[in-house]
C-alpha cells in the first residue's frame, strides 16, 4: 500500500483500539502462561501497543520489556495506571530490538503478521533467537490462514450508530499471502478518518521453518493460551519455540493450582 509504514496501523489506531480490540482475547489466560513460560525472568512484548497484555503481566510482578514502532501506541500505554513497570522503547521490532537476556519473548494476536515479507519476519525469529537466555522461548500468537476463505476484495459493516459508520475494506493476493484494508471510519462530527493495514501471513509450518533456520525448536502449540489442544479445524494457534532445553519445561503443563 502506497504510503503506508511500520507506524501507520499503530498511529492510526491508537485512539481507538483499546475500544475496539479490549475483547480480542482472554488476558487473564494469557498472562497466566506467559508468567508461567517466563518463570520468573524477564520478559520482552513485541508490539507491545497500549498495554494490553505488558500492564498486567507486570502487574502480577514480572518485568516487562516491549517495543513498539508507533509513538502514539505508546503514548496510550503511559497514559495509563501501572505504566511505570513496563519498560517501553520506540522502535522496530526487528532492527532495535531491546538487547538484554530474555527468559520469553512473545508477540500476540497476529502482530506478527505485521512484518510484511519473508525476510523481516525470518529476521524478527533470529533477532528474538540472540535475546533468548537458554532454555527460553519465544511464543507467536496468530490466526492460522485458510486462503480458501480469503476473497480478493470484501466491505463489510461494522456497528451502525445514529452518528457514525465503520467500513472495513480490504484486498489479498493469496499468492503472495497478503492482504491490506482500510477502516474507513465516518462521523457526522469529523467527516472521513481513515485507519489502513496491511500484513503478510504464514502457516503454522512455515512459522516451524523459520525458527528451525533461526536454531529455535517447537516446544509446543495450542489453540490458544488456556492451553487448548491444537488440531486441524483450530483457527488460530499459540506456537511456543524454545532455545536450547527448555529450563522451565514444568511449567508447561498447567498444574491443578492453574485451573481458573
Ligand atoms: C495488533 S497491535 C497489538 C498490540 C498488543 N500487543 C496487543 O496484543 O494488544 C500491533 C502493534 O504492533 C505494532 N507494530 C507494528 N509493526 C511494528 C514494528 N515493525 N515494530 C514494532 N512494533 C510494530 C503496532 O504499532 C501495534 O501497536
């Protein structure tokens, strides 16, 4: 998409996405196995946006690193209550990833896909590979695509209200699994604003290849952070991959005191 860059999702949909997106996913599941996959390390959040998940990770004591290309992003995340713990940096996540000895880097809810050919995102699995300790492990939240499903082009509605209509309008290219859209978000108010995106996806298998070829191994895969088995009809998945042995391997299996 012409003109659009490593901050224009985050500068666009900062105002909104707590709004929009507070729904996405069960945070509570999620931090409970983050924390446990970090055993008490340190933790580094790949497009870390507003906090969604790095406010209440820290919150349950564990020191949270993140990163993220939008400065707007970040301003939503200081913003609010607890920001102080979550050490935040304004960068790409590849080229300036925070140095430091991870016990887990994570990137959640297809942020991954954001990394728009093949090489930045092989070049996100090594880069997150070098900040690894061992036994530490890198976990990729994302949808599992099904170019099947993919039209070329679509509009849909989101919520009508008396003063304001959201169109979602995107395109793909299966070949080159792509696909980019607008939210093209109109109110009676403020006329037209329009919030672009664009990702690259990958399968499940092609995510494998990349951390083979970054010297990472699948340590595990779920449907999603409670822990749900991963099969063939699951649409999204949780793909752990561990650096060396994995030093906490007990923690993956979630204990009796784990049952929410
Ligand atoms: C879908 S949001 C996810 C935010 C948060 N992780 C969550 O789960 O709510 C994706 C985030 O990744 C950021 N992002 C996109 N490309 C990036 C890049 N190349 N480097 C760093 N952050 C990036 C965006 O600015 C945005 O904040």
């Amino acid at each position: 998409m012409r003109g659009y860059h490593d901050a224009s999702y985050g500068d666009s949909f900062a105002d909104v996405y707590d709004q929009w997106y507070h729904g996405i996913s069960d945070v509570a599941s999620t931090t409970r196995t983050l924390a446990q996959l970090a055993g008490g390390g340190p933790v580094l959040e790949l497009g870390v946006g507003t906090g969604r998940l790095a406010l209440p990770l820290a919150a349950e004591g564990v020191e949270v690193h993140g990163i993220d290309t939008s400065e707007r992003m970040l301003q939503q995340l200081a913003a609010k209550d607890g920001a102080a713990a979550v050490h935040a940096t304004l960068g790409d996540m590849v080229d300036d990833m925070p140095a430091g000895r991870f016990a887990l880097v994570f990137i959640a809810y297809n942020t991954f896909f954001n990394l728009l050919t093949h090489d930045r995102q092989q070049a996100c699995f090594r880069a997150a590979a070098t900040r690894l300790a061992d036994g530490g492990s890198f976990v990729v939240e994302a949808f599992v695509p099904n170019p099947h499903h993919e039209p070329a082009s679509s509009i849909t509605v989101r919520p009508v209200t008396a003063d304001r209509v959201v169109l979602s309008v995107s395109t793909s290219d299966t070949a080159a699994q792509r696909a980019e859209g607008q939210f093209v978000d109109i109110t009676e108010s403020d006329g037209v604003r329009l919030r672009p995106w664009s990702i690259r996806w990958a399968t499940p298998e092609q995510l494998d290849a990349m951390a083979a070829a970054a010297g990472l191994t699948l340590a595990d895969r779920w449907e999603s952070f409670d822990r749900m088995p991963f099969g063939p009809q699951s649409e999204r998945h949780v793909s752990v991959f561990c650096k060396g042995t994995r030093a906490n391997s007990s923690s993956v299996r979630p204990s009796p005191l784990d049952t929410p």
